[in-house]
C-alpha cells in the first residue's frame, strides 16, 4: 500500500456517496472528517502524508468527546475510525 495524503482521504469520503453507503457510514464519514480536518491544519496542506501521529490526536480528540454521542453512534464512529487506520499507517514501497 503506497502512502495517502489528506486529500486521498477526503476523496474516499465524498466517494462514499457515490457508492450509496449507509447512512450510518456517511454519518461517520461526516463526523470523522471534520476532526481530522482541524486537527490536520497543524500538519500541513491537503497534500500532506497522513501519519500515525496524526491519527492518534485525531483519536485522543474523538475520545474527549465521546460523551456528546450516543453509546450506538459511539460505537458506529469508533467501527469505522479503525477501519481508517491503514490509511495512516501505511508506507510507501
């Protein structure tokens, strides 16, 4: 797997609503997306490589404020955040 920049990712997300994703992913998505975009503005531009440094202050961050969802969106947001994790943990070869 080759290294993804930010822009990569946001571009998995709009594509999501291409591949009519459930509603639960597009919520996810949306959620998701708008901590990474804060976070990602102290790492760089949208083309910036996406780092496991990065993924976990977007983690410590959804984690402070877990309160705020449901226990069942807790459990939809977190599901996917971890299916995202090979998008900053990958390297180039």
């Amino acid at each position: 797997m080759t290294s993804k920049t930010l822009t990569d990712l946001y571009t998995y997300f709009d594509s999501l609503l291409d591949q009519d994703a459930s509603a639960d992913t597009l919520f996810a998505s949306s959620y998701v997306r708008g901590f990474i975009a804060v976070e990602a503005v102290g790492f760089g531009d949208d083309e910036q490589l996406l780092s496991p440094t990065l993924y976990q202050q977007v983690s410590a961050k959804m984690t402070a404020v877990k309160s705020e969802l449901s226990p069942q969106d807790q459990m939809i947001i977190a599901d996917f955040w971890q299916q995202l994790a090979d998008y900053f943990n990958s390297k180039e070869r």
